[in-house]
C-alpha cells in the first residue's frame, strides 16, 4: 500500500514538468505584412512631426536607423547610430536603455520589428518612426546628412616591428 503512494509524488512532477514544457507557443503569421500588424499592436509609434520637434528642441534621445550602411550613408539623420535590422540584437552601439529609443527604417514596417525586437530587449521608452524613410526625406530635407557621420571607422595600418 505505502508502494502506491511512493508513486503519485512522481506522477505528479511528470505531469507538471509535462505541462509547464508545453505551455509557450510559437506565435506564426501567413505573411510579413500580418507579422508587422500584430507587432504595431505592442509597439508604440511616434509621428514624424513630434520626432522633428524632438530633433529641433535638442532632445535627449537615440536615434537607431535601422537600414543597411550604404542607405544610411546616401542619407541619415544627423546623430543617428546604423545598426542594420539584422544585426540589432547583437550591436553594442546602443546600449543605453534608459534613452528614448526612436527606430527608422526604409519603411515603416522594418521599423516596427527592430522596435519590437529593442522592446523584447528591456528597452522601454521605444519608439519607431510611423513613416517610411522617404516620406521623411520629403518632409524634413533639412534633417538629412549624408555619408558616414559618426559611424566612420578609420582603420589604421601599422607596420609590425622586424623582428615579429
């Protein structure tokens, strides 16, 4: 009888392990376009108009322009750091979580994942810009500098002494 009772103990942490293994679920969308709609749902926006008046008041913010090098370098922001959308998780270019946080991209749909990813990442006051990236072009051509502004890496070569 006391055999009986050794085994519900066990049966019990099989069976919580069980349900606790499977209880996270992947979430799957039928096309990029449902993915970027139920992210905007979690991720909070802000207007091209409320960023250029940040920009114009000298606001303390960081501005991660989430497209490819050679985009950001034809035209950025001033002030804004390139972190490409593949590699934002892993950059430490933006490491301040406590700054707002504002994410452009060539659209606003780039945007809203890197925002969504940087939320994921404990960034709180997160933001993405809800315009494409020509929009602002259009709208704000006084807020664009071209080339590699602070993101330029100067590679030095030195020579190895003789001898190595």
């Amino acid at each position: 009888m006391k055999q009986k009772f050794i085994f519900i103990p066990f049966l019990f942490a099989a069976v919580c392990t069980f349900f606790s293994c499977s209880s996270g679920t992947t979430k799957t969308y039928e096309n990029v376009a449902a993915m970027v709609e139920a992210e905007k749902e979690n991720t909070s926006a802000i207007s091209a108009a409320d960023l250029n008046s940040l920009i114009m008041e000298e606001s303390q913010v960081q501005i991660v322009d989430c497209r490819e090098l050679s985009e950001y370098i034809a035209g950025h922001i001033p002030g804004a750091v390139c972190v490409p959308r593949g590699m934002l998780e892993f950059s430490p270019k933006i490491s301040n979580r406590r700054l707002m946080t504002i994410v452009i991209g060539n659209d606003e749909g780039s945007a809203v994942l890197a925002a969504s990813s940087l939320r994921k990442l404990k960034y709180l006051d997160c933001y993405y810009l809800d315009c494409s990236w020509e929009e602002w072009l259009t709208a704000y051509p006084d807020h664009i500098e071209e080339g590699s502004g602070k993101e330029e890496v100067v590679l030095k070569v030195v020579k190895a002494p003789e001898g190595c």
